[in-house]
C-alpha cells in the first residue's frame, strides 16, 4: 500500500498506514454487501478513493473546523481524518440517510475520532444557525457544476475561509462561476493543478470575502435547476 501512497508524494506514519488497511478491508467487505463503488480492486480503491482524497494535503494545511459536503460513502472526509494531526474537526454532510449510516459505521469501526456524518440537504444547513458561517474549510469531492456548489458551500464559511473543490481541470467552468462568485463575494485565489490516474485534475481554492447574502442558498433544487450565471 505505501508504494501507492509515495508515488504521489505521500508520506504515511505507521498509525495512518494501520488505519488504511483497516479502511481498505472495511470498504472492501461493505462494498460486497450493498454496492458502494464499481471500483473493487485494492489498487484501485487506493488510489482513487483513498489517495484521491488525501491529495490535498500536498497543497495546504488542513486543520480547525472543516465540512465535507455530499460525502457519499465518506470521500474525501475520513481519508482526510485518518491523516489529521492537529485533532480538527470534521463534519461530514449528505442529504441520504442510508450514506450516512454506512459512513458513521466506518468511523466507529475505524475508531475515529472528532468526526461525524449527518443527514442534511444542503440548501438547508446554509440557513441553519449551527452551521451558517461555521466552518473554517469546507470540502466537497462532489461532481455538481461549480456555480451550483458554491451557492451550497460559500454560505458555510466563515468570513475569510476557504472551500476547496476538487474538480477536472475545466477552465471553461471555471469561467462560467464568475457571476456566482461575484453575488456570493467570494474569489478563487489560487488552483493547484494535478494529474491522479493518468487524469487532470485541479483543487480550485475560494475564499470567502463577505458574508453572504441571506437569501443564499436558495430553495430546495433551484441552485441546481438554476444556477447562478
């Protein structure tokens, strides 16, 4: 498994690497079970569940408050938690409850600790009080459209944090986020782009630079029937 790990640079101390054969055997015999991914090879989980995650620590620091929206089975959040050093916590959000139970399995199972998935939709934990303006870094491995995700996600930060998409290397997306950014006063302040199983691939880093208007996010599915743009 380390050898995985170290064609991307990544360092694992004996603990982590512990923890992610323990992911690994866990994902593998849940994934039997209820069909989490196609990818079902140990390889291939690595790389691109475990590694694909972790990736963004060889960018920038990760540390105090962090949310990972729409989780799924809990990508990139636990990857992330199993290297955390500085005992932050993670809060892990998907809108299906069967996801969240399967992730919350994991992190007892892993024995995890300062991290926890809940069942939310996105459009309303931006307007919950517990949650709305939280959030020192907010992360989402989620494949939706980047005008539709920062309408779910600048709402959560603190006024100047940062949300970290990982997304394809698409600077035509990126373009078409412009007015979103604008109204949601935020701003990309840089992108850091990679390559993971022979595919480009970019962290777009955005900070918040205002507190966002009230209105934001909108009501259940028109940021993503009607994106800002």
């Amino acid at each position: 498994m380390n050898e995985l790990f170290k064609n991307y640079d990544i360092k694992l101390s004996n603990e982590q690497e512990k923890k992610f054969q323990d992911f690994l055997q866990i994902f593998i015999e849940t994934n039997s079970q209820i069909n989490l991914s196609a990818i079902r090879d140990e390889s291939g989980i690595i790389e691109k569940h475990f590694i694909d995650s972790i990736i963004l620590n060889n960018f920038c620091s990760i540390e105090w408050k962090i949310l990972d929206l729409w989780t799924g089975w809990g990508f990139p959040g636990i990857p992330l938690k199993i290297m955390d050093n500085n005992n932050s916590d993670f809060t892990l959000v998907d809108s299906i409850w069967k996801k969240v139970k399967v992730v919350n399995d994991f992190i007892e199972k892993l024995e995890l600790k300062n991290i926890k998935a809940i069942q939310a939709r996105a459009e309303e934990l931006g307007h919950n009080p517990e949650h709305r303006g939280k959030y020192n870094m907010v992360v989402s491995r989620a494949t939706a459209y980047l005008p539709t995700l920062l309408e779910y996600t600048i709402p959560l930060l603190s006024v100047g944090w940062i949300f970290v998409s990982y997304k394809l290397d698409n600077d035509e997306e990126i373009k078409e986020a412009t007015k979103a950014l604008h109204v949601l006063d935020a701003e990309i302040i840089a992108i850091k782009k990679y390559e993971l199983a022979g595919q480009k691939r970019a962290f777009l880093f955005i900070q918040k630079i205002a507190e966002t208007h009230k209105k934001y996010p909108r009501s259940i599915w028109e940021p993503l029937q009607n994106p800002i743009k």
